[in-house]
C-alpha cells in the first residue's frame, strides 16, 4: 500500500479492542490514510457506527446534558430526559439514512464524522428502522432508571464547583513512556475522588479493568490516589445497578503492566521511519463472530467467509460500493 503516514499513537480501551479482536480490523482502523486508492472509502467505513453504538452515545448525551443543566440550578424529569433520547435518535437515524455523511450531501465546512453513518444502513441490513424503535426504547430507560434514581439525586447534591467532568472529553496522559488517552463520563472529588462510567448493556469481563485504567487518568490528571479513588461501573439497563470498588495497589499495577504491554505489542508493528504498514503482518481474526458487525466488511476479504456462516443472519455484502453506491 502507499500513500500517507497516519497520526500520532495513543493507546485506548477501544484501540486495544480494534487490536485484540482483529489485526486487520486494527490495520484498517489505524493506517487507513496510507493507501491513495481507497482512503476515502476507509474513512468512510471508519466513520461507521451501529445502532448499538447508536445507542449509547444517545443515552450519554442526555446524560451529560441533565448534568450540565443541573450544574447551573436547572432540574430535569426523566420524562424530558426520554424525550431528548427520542429527538437525538429521530435526528441521527435521519442523517443517516440520507446519508448526511456523504460529502455532497452534508453542508459546507463540515466534517463526515458530525453525521451519524450506521453500518445497518450502509450495508443495508433488513428491518433496520423496527429494531431502531427497540434501541430507541432501551435507551429511554436507561436515563428514566438513572434520572428517576436516589443515585442521581445524591449526585446532585453534592457541590458542583467539585465536578471534574461531566462527559466524555478526552484525557491524555503517560503511562511509563506511552502516550495514552481515556474518555471519563462523569467524576467528582466532593467528599471523596469518584469516578463514574455509565453502561448501557450488560455487565463485561474488561468494566473493571477499564475503570482502574481510569483511576490512573485521574492520578496523572487531577493527582488522586487510585487506590483513594471510589470507581462505579453505572449498568443502566434493564434495571439501575451499580457496581462500587476501590481498586487494591495488586490491581492499579495490573492494569498499568497491561497498559504497557498492549503498547508493546502494538508498536511492533508500527512502520518505521517513512515505511508504510505491511497488511500482511496483521492476520484476520479466526473469530468469524467479529466479521458479522464488522465495518470494513464491505473491502475486507475475511468478511466473505460470511457467506456460508450462520453467524451472518443479514447476508453477505461482497462489495460496499454495491450496498451504498456514491
């Protein structure tokens, strides 16, 4: 392949997702810009999220929006909340399925990552608006269990001039030699360092780890203790659950090691100097499951393995130009 260097490295939760559930996935996701014939079609599949995804970026704006109008003396019912999710998933579906992402279909001076690009439409899956309504529901429970809670009611009580962040912004920072960047949604140091992670599906093996990850987000950010640090892993759906911990020194320098390691693998395969990334030194994933929600599927080879698979209920796309044409 040839063409552009991609940007700089950062490790993530979902970086490392991308690199353990496939290399090539990864390759795409990371060096998508090195390749002059289909850049743009990798951007654009880059670009592409599911109604899943969907979701739980709906269910965290509301989020964050409720906290923010309470931050500045404003209450918000959970019928308003569910009314946001409506209007946010009403608008994003539509974007979508006008293809609002596409350059001649999206306003001046805008970028295709404003616009929401779901993978059901791209690569058009069947009932994708009824199976729309039911995430649309799910996610007007999750903010009516969260904003109806004691919970939400002791989180506005504590003192807003001590909330650190109320969304998902960003965080850089080093761990060892690594450059690496969390996304916390919520946290505050009223009473005690707290750091909250909304969830809208079930309970998974990594919430933990990824929370300690976060506890040293805080340290290098903020200079709390991880071992200080309260940690709640929020499951909003079906019903308000909460998990609470506050990790032991064994698992702050568990998740440090990890951190570190994960680079390490990663940077191995990294291009040198004005090299570019050999594909062939990331092997498709064996997990033909990974391929079914994959969104690289329509210039990936291995999503044709699909196509006598029952772990393909939507068919088989062997080509996106085809599914979506320009």
């Amino acid at each position: 392949m040839n063409g552009e260097k991609t940007r700089e490295f950062r490790w993530s939760f979902s970086l490392r997702t991308h690199f353990e559930s496939c290399r090539r996935h990864y390759f795409y996701h990371r060096f998508w810009d090195q390749d002059p014939e289909n850049k743009w079609k990798l951007l654009e599949m880059r670009n592409i999220s599911t109604l899943v995804m969907l979701r739980g970026s709906v269910v965290h704006e509301v989020i964050a929006e409720s906290l923010r109008a309470v931050k500045v003396g404003n209450e918000v019912s959970a019928e308003q909340a569910a009314d946001r999710v409506t209007a946010k998933m009403r608008k994003k579906m539509r974007e979508s399925y006008y293809k609002m992402w596409h350059i001649s279909n999206r306003p001046p001076g805008t970028r295709q990552s404003q616009f929401t690009n779901l993978l059901e439409h791209y690569y058009g899956f069947p009932d994708t608006e009824e199976r729309a309504r039911e995430h649309r529901d799910i996610a007007q429970s999750c903010v009516r269990n969260l904003l109806d809670s004691d919970m939400w009611r002791e989180i506005a009580a504590t003192n807003h001039s001590l909330w650190q962040t109320v969304d998902d912004k960003p965080f850089f920072f080093e761990i060892g030699k690594y450059k690496t960047c969390a996304k916390l949604d919520f946290a505050h140091c009223d009473n005690e360092p707290t750091i909250i992670d909304w969830k809208t599906g079930h309970a998974g093996a990594e919430d933990r780890l990824q929370l300690v990850f976060y506890s040293l987000c805080g340290e290098h950010t903020w200079g709390w203790e991880p071992t200080k640090t309260k940690l709640m892993a929020v499951y909003l759906y079906p019903k308000l659950e909460v998990q609470l911990f506050r990790p032991s020194r064994e698992e702050v320098e568990e998740v440090t090691q990890l951190v570190m390691e994960s680079c390490r693998q990663m940077l191995l395969l990294e291009p040198s100097g004005n090299e570019l990334a050999d594909i062939n030194r990331f092997p498709l994933t064996q997990d033909i499951w990974n391929c079914r929600w994959c969104r690289f599927q329509g210039i990936c080879e291995g999503a044709k393995r699909l196509a006598d698979s029952v772990e393909a209920p939507y068919g088989v796309v062997e080509d996106a130009s085809e599914a979506y044409p320009e």
